[in-house]
C-alpha cells in the first residue's frame, strides 16, 4: 500500500511552538513518577501497597485515552479545533490537581488526587500525538515526534530537579507533608496550563475538506461512539502495531518498576536507610533520586533531535532496540552501586532509550494508520502502554514480597532483564521503508 502526503512543510520554530504545550503535560507527569510514590511512602504506606496505590496511571489511561482519540477523530469546531479542546481540558484538570496535592493529608486523598491527575494527563496527552500526524508531513513526522520527547525530557526535567532543589528553598514542615512538595506543585500547575494555552495560541489546526466534513456529519457526535469506533479499530489494526504490543508488554512492565522503586533502591545502596527506619535520611535519598532521575531527562532531550536523524536515516526499529539496549544494561548497573556520584552514569542509558520511547515507536506506525483513525490508533498505542502497567499494578507486590525478598534494589534488576528482553523483541518488527515522498508499507497490512 502506498500514502502520498501533501502536507506544507513547517519550519522549527514552528514544530517547537505546536509542541510547547507538551512541556506542561510532561512536567505533571515528571511528578508522578518521582514524587507520588515518596509523598505515599511519607503518609505511611508499605511498599507491597506501592502497585496497588499507583493504580490510577493504567487504568485511566486504558479507558481515558482511546475514548478521547476515538472523540477528537470525530471532532471539528472552526473556533477550537479538532485535538486543541481536549488537551485545553487535561491541562486545566492537572493545574487544578498538581494545586490541591500538596494539602493531601491521608493516603486515601493522595490517592484519589492521583486518579483524577492522571485523567486530566490523559486526555491531554492522546490528542497532542494525533495532533503531531495531522500537522505534519510524512517528513517530517520523525522530527515532530521527537519534538514531543524533547519536551518530555526537558519538562521532566524541571519535575525532578525540583525535588532537590525546592527542599533547600523550603525547609520544614506544612501540613502532612513537607513544604517543598508544595512549590514543585505550584510550578507544575502553572507549566501545566501556560505551555498548553501558548501552543493553542501559536499552532492552528488544519481544516477538514468538505468531503471529510461530510463524513463527520454521517457519524452524529455523542459519548457512545468510542465504544463502538474503539473495538472496530482493534479489529482492523495494522500488523505492525500487534507487534509493537509485545515489546511494550516487557518495556513498560520495567519502567513501572524502575519509578515506583528508584528511590528506595538509592536509599538503601547508597545510605543504607528505609523510608520507616530513617525518615530524614530517606528524604534525602528522595531529593537525590529526583536529581538523578533529572538527568536522565536532561539526556533525552539533549538526544531526542540526534535519534529522529539516526531514525530518518536508518530503519527506525534498530535506533529502538540499541535504546532498549543501553537502558536494559544500565537498570542492571544502577541497583549496585554505592556511590551517589556513580548513578548519573548508569542512569545515563536510560535517558538514551527514554527519548526513542517517547517518538521512536509512534514513528514505526504511524505510515500504516489512516489518518481518520490517527486519534483512536494513538490512543490504542497508549493502551499498549497501560496494560502491561495494569499487570504490573496487580502482579508485582507479590513478586516482590515473595520472589525479590521485598527489596527495591531487585525490582531494578528486575526491570533491565525485562527491557534487554523488550530490545530483542523489537528486531522481530517489520517497519515500514520510506521511498522518496512515498510511504511503502511492510509487513503492515490488516
């Protein structure tokens, strides 16, 4: 099957400004992954009920995101747009979170924050993908993609370092938590909204034809539509998206493991400490992780643009698997070293394969998606995401209290076998070959 794409070239600065509100998304996302789980651990929660606690992540965005994509295919208003109302709405429901988080006093509020966070993430994340494949050409899709891992990065980033440093700004103690939980918050919910607002502002949306608005109009909007669009889209999905499935199914697993025990794993290598057994010494571990989970963010940004070259010059699923790769070796590294100074470099693998994580996949499949369907297909990719979180959600407290002697310094270990196995499993794909200004589909047929 051949798709020629006629679209008007877009210059960086454009590509940048379209993309700044992912900035925003990511930030709030920086947050839970290096945040939530310590602020449960500082309310007293055990660290067999981490999994369960972190529920809110899969289970939002199984059912969020291919409702909101499934939605925004179906979606034109000439004032607002086809994907800019959705990721409009997340962004204002995770400044209103990131706000109201800090004040959480038991464990219970914590947690219900979180669901309602995740949503509001969701919902704005899905469209902004399907936003990139509208937008831009078939030759520039790889550069706009890793845009988006860019500003994942660096939005990520800004969340972590501002575990380190907002606890010299702000020492002691408001309410159940400490205060400098509030001001890496407070930043959060106005990046939130504000790079969001500013990529609506800069970027319009590209109108539907008259035929593809007489397509919309035989499908009367209403909230049932995306139980029917989303099944249906399943049935027909591309070969090379059941694929991409299965390395997904190992490579997230793994990261789910990596976020909800990086901290503890540094306490206990580098100071010896556990959440209950040193509480001060343990926030400093937290402080320490979010300095070093920092840098592997500022790593993906600092390669996200060289990964859309290599990937435009080289079959994009061997940039994957050398990612997965490196960041597989350095989980297994990072668990067994002592001093602090020394995780920046084990860590530094990862942040190689978390910018191809964030573009490198979506550019596998999006020549075999029709782009009336780009909306739902990202979010079924997003699917691929969270059921392998799910799993791990419900699955890994008992492997870890039973099978790796509830120590978070295993459940590294444990996430670099599954992404070496997740970087052996892309190779099996059968990626599209680009010939020209034509998209020549292999091995991704219905």
């Amino acid at each position: 099957m051949l798709e020629k794409l006629k679209k008007t070239p877009l210059t960086f600065s454009q590509i940048i400004n379209m993309n700044v509100g992912f900035f925003g998304i990511q930030y709030s996302f920086g947050l839970q992954q290096s945040a939530v789980t310590p602020i449960y651990d500082m309310l007293g929660a055990s660290p067999h009920e981490i999994p369960i606690l972190n529920l809110a992540g899969p289970m939002t965005g199984l059912i969020i995101q291919p409702i909101i994509g499934a939605l925004s295919d179906k979606t034109w208003s000439p004032r607002w747009g086809r994907r800019k109302p959705y990721f409009l709405a997340g962004a204002i429901l995770c400044s209103i979170c990131l706000f109201l988080f800090p004040f959480s006093s038991a464990l219970w509020m914590a947690a219900g924050l979180l669901w309602i966070l995740d949503a509001g993430n969701n919902t704005a994340m899905e469209p902004y993908r399907a936003f990139i494949a509208d937008k831009l050409n078939d030759e520039q899709k790889g550069l706009g993609f890793q845009t988006q891992s860019f500003f994942t990065g660096l939005g990520q980033t800004l969340a972590n370092v501002s575990l380190f440093v907002f606890p010299l700004l702000l020492v002691g103690k408001t309410g159940s938590l400490p205060t400098w939980v509030y001001g890496s918050f407070f930043l959060g919910a106005v990046c939130s909204i504000g790079t969001v607002w500013w990529s609506m502002r800069t970027t319009p949306e590209i109108p539907p034809t008259e035929e593809e608005l007489r397509e919309l109009r035989k499908t009367p909007f209403n909230i049932w539509l995306p139980f029917k669009e989303v099944p249906a889209a399943i049935v027909d999905m591309p070969k090379i998206m059941w694929q991409l499935a299965l390395v997904y199914l190992f490579q997230w697993y793994a990261l789910f493991c990596y976020w909800q025990n990086s901290s503890k794993s540094v306490a206990l290598s580098v100071w010896n400490v556990t959440p209950k057994s040193n509480p001060k010494l343990y926030e400093a571990a937290v402080s320490w992780t979010g300095l070093v989970n920092g840098w592997y963010n500022v790593v993906t940004f600092l390669t996200a643009f060289a990964l859309a070259w290599f990937a435009k010059r080289y079959l994009a699923k061997y940039v994957h698997f050398m990612c997965l790769l490196l960041a597989g070796i350095g989980f297994l590294a990072f668990p067994h070293i002592g001093n602090k100074f020394l995780l920046f470099g084990a860590i530094t693998g990862f942040g190689i394969g978390w910018a191809s994580m964030m573009g490198i996949p979506y550019l596998m499949v999006v020549g075999g998606i029709p782009k009336e369907r780009y909306g739902v297909y990202m979010g079924i990719i997003n699917m691929m995401i969270v059921v392998p979180m799910l799993i791990q959600t419900l699955t890994f407290g008992y492997i870890l209290e039973h099978f790796l002697g509830d120590d978070p310094r295993n459940a590294i270990t444990f996430a670099g076998v599954l992404l070496l196995i997740a970087a052996l499993l892309t190779l099996l794909i059968k990626e599209k070959r680009r010939l020209g200004g034509e998209v020549t589909m292999q091995g991704a047929g219905h």
